[in-house]
C-alpha cells in the first residue's frame, strides 16, 4: 500500500494535506462563483436585455484554456494558489448564472404577484421568496460547477506546486510511480463523489417542501451538465 | 369605499387596457367585474393595489388618493387572493398564512396563532399546519389563498379570478364559504371573473366590462339579467337568462297546494272515495317528511311500492329557479315544498309556479318604475 500513499516530499503535503489542499482549491472558487451568480443572475432576470451578453461572456471565459490565463495572472498573482482559483471561479460561472437565473424563472408568476401585491419590496422578495424556490436549480448548478472545479484543480500542476492531487501525477511520471497516479484519479474522483453526495443531502434538509416524486431539479441538473463543456482535458 | 374615477390604461405600444373607467365600490359588499378576456378586468384590480399605475383619473380609498400612499403599506392594507392560489410553496401552510403579519412586524407567536384562527374560518383542518402547499388540493391551497389574504384583516379584499382554475363542484364549495365568509367579516370585496354564473352567484354589484376597457353595465345582478343595458351584455349573459334571473325571486309567496297531501298513516278508503282527490297523492311519513307519489287507483299502501318525488325545494330559501327545476324535473310536474326542518308545506305544479312567477314580474316594476321603463326598452 505505501506505493500508493507513500507520498514524494518535494510535494510538501501528507496525503491527507493534499486532499486539505485539493479542496479548498475546488471549493473556494465556486463558493465565489456562487456570491458572485446571485447578484448577477438577478440582474440577468431583472433586465431580460442583460442575460444575452453575460452568457456569451462567461461562455467565452470558459473558453479560455487555464494555461493561457496562468500567463496572465502569473504577472499579477504569481505561482500561488490563485493564480489556480481565479480561473476556476470564472469557469463555475458558466453553470452557476444560468442555474441561478433558471431558478428565480421557475418560481411561478402567481408567486411573485402575490408576494408584491402583500406589500413584499423587491429585495425581500429575492432573498424570502425567490431564492428558496430557487434553491433545487441552483443546488443542481452547484453539483456540477463542484464535482468539474474538482477535477479542475488538477492542472495547477502546470505552474509548479498547485495542483494538489493533480501534482502526483507530475510526479508518479517524474519518479516513474505509476501507482501515484492512480492514487491521484481514484482520490480525486472519490472526492468528486462524497462531496457531490453531501450537496444532495444539503438540498433535501434546504427543500422539505419539495414533492418526494418528480424533483424538478432532475430535468434542471440535465440540462445544465448538457450544457457544460469540458474546457480542455486535463494533463 | 373605492372609488374609481375616469381611470385609464394606456401602455407604450397603444393598447388601450382600460378607457376611462369610472365605479364606486361600496364597503360590506361583493363587487364583481366581469367580462371577456382583454377587457381590461385585471389591470382595473391591479390598478386597485398599484400593481399597475393607471396612465390617467384617479383611485381613492376611504377619500383618500392611494398615490399618496407607501406602495408597500397600501397593498398590505389589501387582501390579494390570485388564481392558483400563488402559495410560497417553501413555505408551510401556516407561514404561507402568517406572511403579511409578520411583515407587519407581529410576533412569530401571535402570528400564527392568527394564522391558526384564520385557517378554522375558511374550513381548513388545522392538522394541515405543518404541511407544505404541495400536499394540498387545489381547493385546499385556494382556501389557503383566501386565509392569506385574510390575515391582518385588511378593510379590502382582492380576488383575480381565484376559482377559474378548480372544478365545477370544489368552485361552488369555495364560492359559497366566500359568501359565508363574508356574512361574517363584512369587507369591500372586488372580485374578477370571466364567469358570469359565478358573477351572479357571488356578486351584490356586477360591472360588466367589455374589449377595449369600458364600462357596458354596473348594476346588481337581477338587474343586469332582467334588464340588459346592451345587446353586448344580453349576448354575455348567455341563452338562458330568463331562467337565472328567476334565481331572485323568492318562493316565499308561492301559493301551494296542500290538498294533496296526506300523512302514511291516513284512511286511504275515505281518501279514495273523495270526489274532489285527485288520483295522484302525495304521502309523507308520521314526521310530515315526503315518501313519495301515489296513485290512489291503484296503490296498495306499500311505501316502497311509492313513485319517487325527486327533490323538494325549501319555501322562502330556495328561489323560484330551484323550485322551478324540481317541478321540471318531477315526473308529475309537481315540485314538493319543505319548510327548514324537512316536512312538506305543500306542492307546487309548474302552472302555479309560472303564475308566482309573472306575479313577482309585475310587482318588481311596480316597486322599481324606472326599471319598468328600462325592461320595455330591452329588446
């Protein structure tokens, strides 16, 4: 077992540390990318006008290899672990502004009627009655912005020590260790999974109210993976 | 009281949603608009709570401008009840209900105690509390709706077609608890429909409102069916308004037949051998209650050998409609009459019910001239 976990020292992490790491470099990002999706996707849905262009804006970032926006971030953010996250916080947009803006369009016209005509205001309105009913879309958005931004994370092996997991498998090439790399894609895929299983849960204790059968955000989450690309595969 | 005053609708485009629409809503009342779709029904409701800005007149409530007033305030000082309910679905039915309380700035506490009041009077199962929209039916969640709405006890209530999207039978439970509901509450009620049945059921004003926004009739409902002021409002009332309007007339001063009646237990051979009896009696238990028809030659004293009667009607509750439809419907044409506790006062046949009928006519124009002059200009 220790050729799998036996981990090279010049990675500077436990196995352990390395998962820490590979984490916070996923999660960060799209945590920022979804502070960052509310406001916009209500705007989108505020000013039909505005939906268009943030589409095709955030579709062209997803886009942009990460490599070429290492070039350009490393002027200003050097080799560190943002030079990582900055990009994989653009790329979680392009599933987390439509995901947002699907889920505020799902909430049905006689609800928002009544919630103005009760004398809601308009950011009460958002925050008491849209976006809990938003919450099954944008769960589903975040599923897939999450278990992508993870495998993301692997190519911040291309600006030195950043990868977290993603670095063993620099490394299992560099110290001809080929179980490293296997210990890489199955740690990484595992953690895809767990967490993608703890938003589930997350959804189901956010949305009692929900019917058991015939969860909408089943036909949303579809839709949105059909959507989602994959930028560039991952070396 | 809301008055309307010379109230317009106009949008960028030129469409022209309400024109110059003038109405004075009374407190304490049910006040209907009514029309087909585009007349302009629920833009003048939605003007009513600033959910649209009319482009000219005025809407005062109480007298007082309701452009003068905070938005939020006025339309909380408003019950809205909308088609399908529109329930926070997140929420549970008790929240669902507490919603403007608590905007008010009560206590979680007491606004659900209010909430649980409210769901007693619109004849909701308080078991139901926890529950989530979704676990209701249609007419449940409408309820919900209407308790909602409800819940500060605003002087005003909204209804945007709130039974359009609920079957025939659920649509008549909730239109008569509405009614119930406001024998005891009392609120200026404004209610949308496209539905002139439910109008007349409902309604103790109709404006009936055509395309293009106007006004074509604002009268109450016996009114609008006896007198028509157009032949637009005449074709919305449909074929049969003749019959509805008979809905308003009371079978109180009905003049019944008693003569036909006889308790089961009677001496049928002297019954028999009357020579005034017609041959076909109507037999009532011991308690005066119906059992059914009989006919004299050829009954053998066996209830259950007795013609069935149909349905009665109950003399001074039921109209002459009601009365009308049984004698239609009685394979003798007879209509049985009840009292309030089930025993018979009598039978009417349709001739006698037809002469009650001309009699109210002509006592109506009697007590109402300037309705006389309108009935004879109808065409």
């Amino acid at each position: 077992m220790n050729g799998f976990f036996d981990i090279p020292s010049d990675l500077q992490h436990s196995y352990l540390g390395l998962i820490a790491l590979h984490m916070q470099e996923a999660l960060i990002p799209v945590l920022v990318g979804l502070l960052l999706a509310l406001p916009i996707g209500l705007l989108c849905v505020h000013y039909d006008w505005l939906y268009p262009p943030v589409l095709w804006s955030s579709t062209v970032l997803y886009a942009i290899p990460s490599i070429a926006f290492f070039v350009v971030l490393i002027d200003y953010t050097g080799l560190t672990q943002l030079t990582v996250m900055i990009p994989l916080c653009l790329y979680s947009l392009v599933v987390l502004v439509p995901a947002v803006v699907d889920g505020i369009r799902s909430v049905p016209e006689e609800t928002n009627a009544a919630a103005a005509a009760m004398g809601i205001g308009p950011v009460n309105r958002y925050v008491q009655v849209q976006l809990p009913i938003a919450v099954p879309a944008i769960m589903a958005g975040l599923r897939v912005a999450t278990a992508s931004s993870i495998s993301l994370v692997s190519v911040g092996s291309l600006i030195g020590n950043q990868g977290a997991l993603g670095n063993l498998l620099t490394t299992a090439m560099l110290y001809h260790r080929p179980q490293l790399a296997v210990t890489s894609v199955v740690t990484t895929a595992v953690l895809a999974i767990v967490v993608d299983a703890v938003l589930v849960l997350v959804r189901r204790v956010l949305t009692p109210w929900e019917p058991p059968s015939g969860r909408r955000s089943r036909r949303l989450a579809a839709t949105i993976s059909g959507a989602a690309r994959t930028p560039e595969s991952v070396s | 009281m809301i008055a309307i005053e010379e109230v317009s609708k106009r949008y960028a485009d030129g469409t022209v949603a309400v024109d110059r629409l003038s109405l004075q809503i009374p407190n304490h009342s049910i006040t209907v608009l009514v029309g087909p779709s585009g007349c302009g029904k629920t833009t003048t409701l939605r003007m009513i709570n600033r959910m649209v800005e009319p482009s000219s007149g005025t809407i005062r409530v109480n007298g007082e401008d309701i452009l003068r007033r905070p938005v939020n305030a006025l339309r909380r000082s408003m019950g809205y009840v909308i088609q399908n309910a529109g329930l926070f679905q997140h929420r549970t039915i008790l929240d669902n209900i507490a919603t403007v309380p608590r905007l008010l700035g009560w206590s979680k506490q007491r606004a659900r105690a209010r909430a649980a009041e409210l769901m007693e009077r619109v004849g909701l199962d308080p078991g139901m509390a926890r529950r989530y929209p979704y676990q209701l039916s249609g007419g449940q969640q409408q309820r919900v709706g209407v308790a909602r709405a409800l819940a500060s006890d605003p002087p005003i209530l909204l209804m945007d077609e709130p039974f359009s999207a609920v079957d025939p039978v659920v649509r008549r439970g909730l239109q008569e608890e509405l009614l119930r509901i406001q024998s005891e509450l009392g609120k200026a009620i404004v209610f949308v429909t496209h539905d002139m049945d439910e109008a007349i059921t409902i309604g103790d004003r109709i404006a009936v409102m055509r395309t293009g926004g106007k006004l074509a009739q604002f009268a109450a409902p016996d009114e609008i069916l006896s007198s028509p002021a157009d032949p637009f409002v005449e074709e919305f009332l449909g074929a049969d308004r003749g019959i509805r309007g008979l809905s308003f007339l009371s079978t109180r001063e009905l003049e019944l037949d008693r003569s036909q009646v006889f308790p089961v237990d009677s001496d049928w051979k002297r019954i028999a051998g009357r020579d005034e009896a017609s041959s076909s009696v109507l037999v009532t238990d011991a308690g005066g209650k119906p059992l059914g028809w009989a006919d004299l030659a050829t009954w053998s004293g066996d209830v259950e050998a007795l013609e069935p009667y149909g349905q009665s009607f109950e003399v001074g509750r039921d109209s002459l409609r009601v009365a009308l439809d049984r004698a239609v419907l009685a394979p003798n044409g007879q209509a049985v009459a009840v009292d309030g506790a089930g025993q018979v006062l009598g039978v009417a046949g349709q001739e006698t019910i037809a002469a009650a009928i001309r009699l109210a006519r002509q006592r109506r124009a009697a007590d109402a001239p300037q309705d006389a002059s309108k009935l004879k200009a109808a065409p």
